[in-house]
C-alpha cells in the first residue's frame, strides 16, 4: 500500500512539470504585457517599459524564465504577486480556507442529495417519485449556476430575507453557495447512483439477501448500495475537480473570497506569478484528491487492494 | 497626466461581469454638475447625527493602498479617506481649496510652487506632519525604486522639493507645470507618514498610514476593507461641509462583484451604498423612496468615437462630416443606455475646465446633408445600398470591445441607412488599444476621465500618434497651441487655447461624441451627504452621515 502511495506521489511529479510548463507558455504567448499593465495601460516611453520588463526579470528568453521559476518554486518560493505585490503564497493561503470550505459543503451536499435521489427513483423504477427525482437531478445538471445563484439570492435574501446574500463566515453564509456548488454536482451523481444501483439490485446476491428474508431497507442500504458506489466515487474524485473550477463563478456572484476569483483577477492582469501559483496549487490538490479516490476504492471494496 | 487619467478610466478587471470590460467608459466618475444630480435630497435637511457605519458595495478589490504604487481608480475610493492632500478641488467651481496646505504661491514661471502648511497635524502613528513628509512622500514617488506608475505621471516634470522651514515647502520642476494643482488635489498625490514607510516598507500599501479622517483597521483580501474615523480629525479643508472627526464610526468597503448581487445587497441592507449601478436598474431605484441615487459627472472626454483622418475612406473630410451628422446621439442613448445619459457635444465634457460651448453648434444632426456631403465627395450609389468611388465600395473598420457591442451595432445601422457598411472588430482591450494607437481602423470608441483639460494633447498632438493620437491629425498649428496651454500658469490663456484645439476638433470632424460620462451610485435613504468629488469618481465620506 505505502509503496503504491510512493509510485502515485512520484508519477505526479511529471504531471505537475507539465501543467507548469503548459500553463507558463500559455501566459507568454497571449497578448498583453504585464510591465505595460503595472504602469497603465496608456503609452509609456520605451525607456520605462524596458526598465520595468528588466527589474520584472521579463527580458530573459523565455527557457531561462521558466527555469528560475522552477528553481525559485523547488525551493517553495512562489514569488511576489506583481499587482499586490504580497507573496503568492501567502495570497493562495489566505483564500484557500473559504474555497475548501465552499467546496467540501458543496460535495457534501451533492452526495447526500445525490445518493438519496438516485436510490429513491432506483428503488421506485417506473413510478412517480422516479420521474421526480430525475427531473430534479436533470434541473441540476442543465441549470447554469450563475443563474441559479442569482434566483436563489432573490428569493432566500431578498424576498423571504432568511439568509445573508453574501460574504464569510457562519453557515447562514454558506447555505446559499453551497447549494449553488453542489446541486449540479448532485444531479450528476444522482443519475449515476440511479443507473449503477439498478444494474446491481439484479444481481444474485440481492436475490439471495432477499430470499433469507432480510429487510428491503437493510437489503438496499446493507448490500446493493454499498456495490454501487464504486462508481459513484470515482465520479465523485472527478466532480471535485469539477467543484474546485466551479467555485469562481459562485465565488464572484456571492462575493465570496476564494482561489477560483483571485485567479480569474490574476490572468486578467497578466500576473504571470499569481497565475502560475494558483494552478500549480490546484493541480497538485487535484492529484492529491484522485489518489485519494483510487485509495477509497479498498475501503469500500476488499477485493481492490494495492499491492 | 496620461497614463494617470488614462488607467483611472480602465477599471481593475478582478471580475467575470461585465463591466470589468467597461474600458475607458463607467469605470470613474467626477461630479462637477453635482447640483443638477449628487444626493438628490429629499425635502428637509435632515441634522447630521454621529455614529453609525458605512458598508460601502465596491465592484472592484483595491490592488494595494500605497498611492505611489496603485494606478487603479478604486484604491483611490479607499485611499482618499485615510490620506489627505495639499489641496483639494472644489466641484461646484473646479477651484482649489486649501488642504493640508493653508495657502500656496506658484512662481510666474511655472517651475516651483511654495506652499505653507497647516500647524498641529498628525499622522495616524502620531508623528507630526511636517514640510520633510511632503518632501518625502513627493521624492519617493519619483525614486524609480517605487515603480510609480500613475503617481509619477501626476508629479509631472517634478525636480525636487525644498524643506524651506518647518511649514514651509516648495516643489520645483523641470519645465512649467500648469496642471500639478489638479495632481495634488488627487490622493494618489497623498501624502504619507515617512516613520510608517520606513517601518513597513514594502508592505506599506497593505497597511497605509496617512493623516485623514478615517485610519486604517483591517483588509480581509477578496471580502472587506474597515476604515474607523480618526477621533484626532481637526484639519479638514474648508470644501467640506463641517470640521472635527467624521460623522461615521466607520466605513466597510465590501467587494461585491456582481452586479445584480450588489444591488441585491443595498435592498436586503447588507450594504448601504453601492457604486456601479446598472443603467437599466436606475429609473426602479430612482422611483424606490428607501433608495437615493448620487450621480457624479465625470469630466474628460465623453464616450464617443475617434476617426482616422489618415486611412481611407475617413481620410476625407466630407466623408468624416457626413458620419457626424449622419448619427444621431440621441437615438444611440435612448437605444442603447437607456436614456440614462446627456449627449455630448466635442472632445471634452460640458464639466470639464476650458469646456468650449461653440462646438455645441457645430456638425448637427442631418441625415440629408450627409448624403449631400457623400454624393460631393464622389460616393455614389452602388450594389446592394453602399455607396461606391472608382469601384470601390465605402466600408469602414470600427475598433471595439465586447462592452461597447450594443454602441457599435446602432451606429453600423444608422451609417447603413447612408450608404456605408462598417466592419466592427470586437477585441479584448489590450489588443483593441493596440491597433486602433496603430491607426489600423477607420473608427475606434474611447472616453477618458480627466479633470485637466490638458488630456486633449493625448488625442490632438501630434506627437501622441501611435498612442493615443487615434485620428493621427498632425498640425503645427494646434501642436504649438497645446503647447503653450500645457506651460501656461494663466487660467483664462489656458481656457482660450483649449478652447480653440475643441474647434479644431470638430470642424475637422476628428471625434464624434456620443454622452458625458456619469458614475451611478445609490445609497439608502438613511444615509446622508455622500458627495462626489471634481472628478465624479470619488466619493467624499467625511460630511456622510447615517440616520435611525
């Protein structure tokens, strides 16, 4: 098992070379100059751009760049943010718990509403209550959460006035945002628990559960739910990925801090360290989370192990 | 004065709204006419009461509060309230009024200005303001160290400055500058606590310590930024309204990026001012009694449209009349704005100092006599409603961004009508400024908050071609004019040569002005006295006050 957490850990260090690799010469070769934007974006004189550029370490050929930020990132060193001028990392910190927070509530809230509605219509193939609980998940996967944020302040802040529409702190300021994040989420999931519970509630097992006269609900939940969640996690290692790019829109419209704003801030500003420390941050967490996934596969199924 | 004036414009772009592509547009404000709009009151004044807080709904995070440092017109919105400045701008008349300096001298050349400072005041770390601050905070904008970007341009040809005694400083510069006063009114100009820069240094612009009427408490990045008032306030200038501390305990700036989630914010009460209203929410709040809205006028150059005298077919000047006249503003506000705005006239706002009523007059709207001018000039009907010269039809390239798409598609349907067909290229704003400084269009939108009249040299000389020079016009004549205006320390002789390069402009047929740019805020109705300064951007709080 530990020997297989080393071999993942390792193969992820290529990966997180090429994200960084990929996402420095996205920067560079879109148009737009960081020094021209630290002075204004009006003319400045030739004199001035170039000064900047040098003390910003910009006119270095780009391969060497690259390799002072690699260097500089080995040692932990994010660098300085070019429009705040605070470090990186301590910018990416700052934020960071807000964005956990939004996101775990978020996944929280799509699994349980996801697994509930998809082992209600599995368990209720055909009838009324299927119908619903896949409309509802439908409304989920196809509802933009922009706009579902926007109806949901409207009618929870502003017509009813039972909760805050924006800011930190206090789960009054969570509800809203995480049932933005994660309803969408839970659709998907929701039709996933539907499709792989009734593909399990054939097998003969059930049958035999069924037939020693267990209880349909300790047959449903003690048996067949526990099969057809296998998938279920992996969509669910996917979906935090999903959820963790999903957070800029809800971050913006709720007004809330968070690594998904700050970095739609910092590729508008060209603020090459900020962007380049974001997404190495994200990327890694997102390796970390999938290694996770692939461990909670032998938690929940003895016959996967990793050796 | 450029990049200064130019970047306030462009506003800090953290956000997936829309307006962060606003360019040169909303972004600021300046309020000169705020008698016909700043805080409409309703009838009885009411006493202003103290205590009590502002939560101030901000678009747009401040990058840092170092006024050396930022070029963003929403620091400015912070930094104002926890700096003071020498002078300050009054926007009923556009004249300056002491500050943190009792009175001022300019030499009669223009190279130094002297001023006298006020006795007794301090900064917020409790040091003593004093003619070295000034110095300090002058000369360490001007240390290339700082990288000062926007402050620098305001400073202008600055040489140096001179502690002449305690109370006393004098600033010189390399030519005449006839604009600092506009500079120095501004607090990107602020001056700041040498003792708090020295201790902080790099990180002084997360924690500013000035000497204004609101000290600076914490900033929670992406979320808020607290300002408490400054029980030792006894120096404001005599624009405001009333002396001694402010009325608010204290202000909260929350980042709200969202539109609709800002106004949202102002009527569930989470917030008690918002900046940025969107123009098809105005006439609901405007008739909405637990709502006021305070309008700035913003001065400058309206949102309007540059033409390239120096690319077919606009190098023609009866073709750039016939698209004057050939347009009409009114239509293009009501369609596109909402009404919500006053057409403009020429190259600088009716609020701006120097503004030259003439223009007024000149390229009115006539749809026949454009026609006329195009059949003059030799373009004649041909296939399919363009008109045609040697063969070649009559299209025109228009240089735009996504923002202004509504703009740009009423005009290219009301130049159809004429017989042109234009070509719009929506770019993103790098790439837009970009091509339209390189002259690769026929038409290009732009609008500038300035309350220096001396912005006009950034359009007109011809020196600023391949920047913003966007019709690229090269004449001596107003070259030399601009010039002399630009060193000239006299008001009327200024007015004068201004006024005539606004002629020049429109008897050219340079610019087509579309609206004078206004800032649209709203408050609740318990808030009082929230008044826009001379650029319409700012919003001054030390009168402000909130009731119940």
């Amino acid at each position: 098992m530990l020997r297989y957490v080393r071999t993942r850990l390792l193969a992820a260090l290529p990966v997180l070379l090429g994200v960084s690799i990929l996402v420095f010469s996205m920067l560079h070769l879109l148009p737009g100059d960081p020094a021209q934007i630290i002075l204004g974006e009006a003319v400045t004189s030739a004199q001035d751009l170039a000064r900047l550029r040098r003390e910003l370490g910009f006119d270095a050929p780009l391969h060497v760049q690259y390799a002072r930020f690699l260097g500089r990132a080995l040692s932990g060193d994010l660098g300085r943010s070019l429009q705040s001028r605070r470090l990186v990392l301590d910018e990416i910190l700052a934020q960071l718990p807000s964005t956990v927070q939004l996101t775990l509530a978020g996944l929280a809230l799509a699994v349980v509403v996801g697994v509930v509605l998809g082992v209600a219509a599995a368990t209720h193939r055909g009838s009324w209550a299927d119908t619903l609980c896949m409309a509802l998940a439908l409304g989920g996967v196809s509802m933009p959460a922009f706009w579902l944020g926007l109806m949901l302040i409207f009618f929870f802040a502003l017509q009813l006035g039972w909760l805050p529409a924006t800011g930190q702190g206090g789960l009054a300021r969570l509800v809203l945002p995480a049932l933005t994040l994660g309803y969408g989420a839970a659709g998907v999931i929701a039709r996933l628990v539907r499709s792989s519970m009734l593909e399990v509630l054939r097998i003969e097992y059930v049958t035999t559960a069924r037939s020693k006269g267990l209880a349909e609900r300790r047959v449903v939940y003690r048996h067949a739910l526990r099969n057809a969640l296998i998938p279920v996690i992996t969509i669910v290692g996917l979906q935090f990925g999903a959820l963790l790019g999903g957070t800029v829109v809800i971050e913006t419209v709720f007004a809330r801090q968070g690594i998904g704003r700050l970095l739609v801030g910092a590729i508008l500003y060209k603020d090459f360290p900020l962007v380049q420390g974001i997404v190495l941050f994200t990327a890694s967490a997102y390796v970390l989370v999938n290694l996770l996934v692939d461990l909670g596969y032998a938690l929940t199924d003895p016959r996967i192990r990793y050796d | 004065m450029d990049k200064a004036d130019r970047v306030r414009a462009e506003e800090h772009p953290d956000t997936l709204s829309r307006r962060a592509f606003v360019g040169t547009a909303l972004g600021t404000g300046a309020a000169v006419a705020a008698g016909a709009f700043a805080s409409r009151r309703r009838a009885g004044a009411q006493q202003p009461v103290r205590g009590g807080e502002l939560r101030f709904g901000l678009r747009t995070e401040p990058d840092n509060l170092d006024p050396a440092v930022t070029p963003w017109a929403v620091s400015h919105r912070v930094m104002m309230h926890v700096y003071d400045t020498l002078v300050w701008q009054d926007p009923a008349d556009n004249t300056f009024k002491p500050g943190l300096a009792e009175s001022w001298q300019v030499a009669p050349d223009g190279l130094s200005y002297t001023f006298k400072l006020r006795r007794g005041v301090k900064f917020h770390d409790g040091t003593p303001f004093n003619a070295a601050g000034v110095k300090f905070s002058f000369d360490r904008i001007a240390d290339p160290e700082t990288k000062s970007g926007f402050a620098a341009a305001l400073l202008g040809p600055y040489a140096g400055a001179d502690v002449v005694d305690e109370q006393t400083v004098r600033v010189r510069f390399k030519v005449a500058s006839a604009g600092f006063l506009d500079g120095a009114s501004q607090a990107f100009l602020g001056i700041v606590s040498p003792a708090a820069v020295k201790q902080q240094g790099k990180d002084f612009g997360l924690k500013p310590v000035g000497t204004g009427p609101f000290v600076f408490k914490e900033w929670v990045r992406q979320d808020h930024i607290t300002l408490e008032r400054n029980p030792d306030y006894q120096w404001a200038s005599p624009v405001f309204k009333h002396q001694g501390p402010a009325y608010l305990d204290r202000v909260v700036f929350k980042i709200i990026p969202e539109d609709a989630t800002r106004l949202a914010t102002l009527e569930n009460a989470e917030t008690n001012f918002i900046e940025m209203v969107p123009e098809q929410d105005l006439a609901r709040l405007r008739a909405d009694t637990r709502f006021r809205l305070v309008v700035g006028s913003i001065p400058g150059l309206p949102i309007g449209v540059f033409l390239n005298a120096q690319k077919e077919p606009t190098d023609s000047l009866e073709v750039r009349q016939a698209i004057l006249q050939g347009l009409s503003r009114a239509d293009i506000i009501k369609t596109v704005y909402f009404g919500a705005y006053q057409p403009a006239h020429g190259p600088l706002s009716s609020n701006t100092l120097a503004y030259n009523k003439k223009v007024e007059s000149l390229n009115p709207f006539d749809r026949a006599r454009a026609r006329e001018l195009l059949e003059r000039a030799g373009w004649k009907a041909g296939a399919g409603g363009i008109r045609q010269k040697d063969g070649k039809p009559l299209k025109l390239e228009f240089v735009s961004s996504e923002f202004f798409k509504g703009l740009v598609t009423v005009v290219q349907a009301q130049l159809r009508e004429l017989g042109m067909q234009v070509e719009p290229k929506l770019l993103a704003n790098p790439t837009r400024l970009a091509t339209a400084s390189k002259g690769e269009m026929n038409l290009a939108n732009l609008g500038w908050v300035a309350s220096n009249p001396a912005v006009l040299g950034h359009f007109f000389h011809s020196k600023n071609i391949g920047a913003y020079n966007w019709p690229r016009v090269k004449d001596a004549r107003v070259d030399e004019m601009l010039d002399r205006a630009e060193a000239s320390v006299d008001v009327e002789r200024r007015k004068q040569l201004y006024g005539e390069v606004q002629e020049f402009a429109m008897q050219q047929a340079l610019f087509f002005p579309i609206y004078e740019q206004l800032n649209f805020c709203a408050a609740r109705a318990e808030v009082h006295d929230i008044r826009p300064d001379a650029r319409g951007s700012y919003l001054w709080l030390y009168d402000t006050f909130v009731t119940k």
